[in-house]
C-alpha cells in the first residue's frame, strides 16, 4: 500500500537549523529526523515518479571539503537526480526555502561539448533547441547553466543563436517554494506535471549532446 504523505514541513525546518548548525553533534542529535522527513518522503516520492521516468537516486548528504575552504561537512539542501543518460535527466532539492525542480543536462566532456555545439549551431537541431528553450522559459523555468562569457571560437559572434551556444552545460529549473500541496500526495503530480514540461529539453540533450 502506498504511504506516500508528501514532504514535511519538518524537511524544510530540518535545513534552516541545519544552516546554523552545520556541525557533526548537530547532525547526528537530528539524524533521525534527517531519515524520517527527509531521506525517506523523497525515496517514496522518486519511487512513484520512476515508471514515468526512470530510476533516481538521492546525493550523499556530505560535502566533499578537501579542495574546499568552507569545511561545513553536510550540504544545506538534498538533491536527487532522475538519469535518463549520462549527466541528462530530472533534478529534485529540498531545501529550507522549498522545493525546485529541474532538468537538463549538467555534464560536458569536450566530446559531449563539440555535440553539444554542433547541434546547436545546426539549422534544423539548433532551431528546435531554441523553440524548446523559448517554452520552458516561458512557462516559467530559469535556464541557466555554466555558460562562457563570449562565443566559443569557430562560431560568428552574431550566430542568431549565440547565447545558447555559449553554454557549456544547460538546464532549467523553478523553486515553486512551498506551498500547501508540497506536503500532500499531490506532490508527485505538481512534480510529474513540471517534469513533463521539461522534458522536451531532456530528450534533445539526451539525443545530441549525451554519449
């Protein structure tokens, strides 16, 4: 029997204390709520999106310092990522400010680079790239992603789609933030309805730019 209540508001407390507690006694005094608000709605939650989307999987809770001058060991948001390819798929992040959803493509060997590029600069591939771009914007998505500052060299400056290539990954996201069916079952929909939205972008990376 399905269980699924939708995420807690004690998810989105448990990170803003964790902001100001960003410690390992904090952490192991409040690991239970962590695995009871957190850990355990968001596996119900990605397990009843998966035929529609495939498997996901939640990121490790700690932070990688070793390169890193913030030594706070616990990251203050939990992600999850649905993969449909390598670096290609669905994004989920709980967080004291809410809840975002996301999708795109976040990987970029310079193979997975020159496909990228070269699909975006195609007529036909590079023009539905920006019809689909223009969509999710327009219904409200960021598109974001780690971008360059000027056109990458071999392409005219005034490529009529320049800002897109000069993206080294891209995605799209929105924080819809909390509202009152983020800690009901319809959670699930309002994430399926979002993803679907998405999806158009996740197939065309996934088509072009993935291994």
């Amino acid at each position: 029997m399905n269980t699924f209540a939708g995420i807690p508001p004690e998810a989105f407390r448990f990170y803003a204390e964790l902001e100001e507690n960003n410690n390992r006694d904090w952490w192991l005094g409040h690991k239970d709520t962590y695995d009871s608000a957190v850990r355990e709605p968001l596996t119900e939650l990605l397990a009843g999106l998966e035929p529609e989307f495939g498997p996901a999987r939640l990121f490790r809770p700690y932070r990688d310092v070793r390169f890193s001058q913030d030594k706070s060991p616990y990251k203050t948001a939990q992600g999850a990522f649905s993969t449909r390819q390598e670096g290609v798929g669905f994004y989920l992040q709980v967080s004291a400010d809410g809840l975002l959803i996301g999708g795109g493509y976040h990987s970029h060997t310079p193979a997975q680079l020159a496909r990228f590029r070269a699909a975006a600069d195609a007529s036909a591939s590079g023009a539905a790239l920006q019809e689909i771009v223009d969509a999710v914007a327009g219904a409200g998505f960021t598109v974001e992603g780690e971008k360059l500052k000027t056109v990458p060299r071999g392409f005219a400056r005034d490529h009529p789609r320049a800002e897109l290539l000069k993206h080294k990954s891209l995605s799209a996201g929105v924080d819809v933030g909390r509202p009152e069916w983020v800690s009901t079952p319809a959670v699930q929909d309002e994430v399926a309805a979002r993803w679907r939205q998405l999806r158009p972008l996740v197939e065309w990376v996934g088509r072009y730019a993935a291994p």
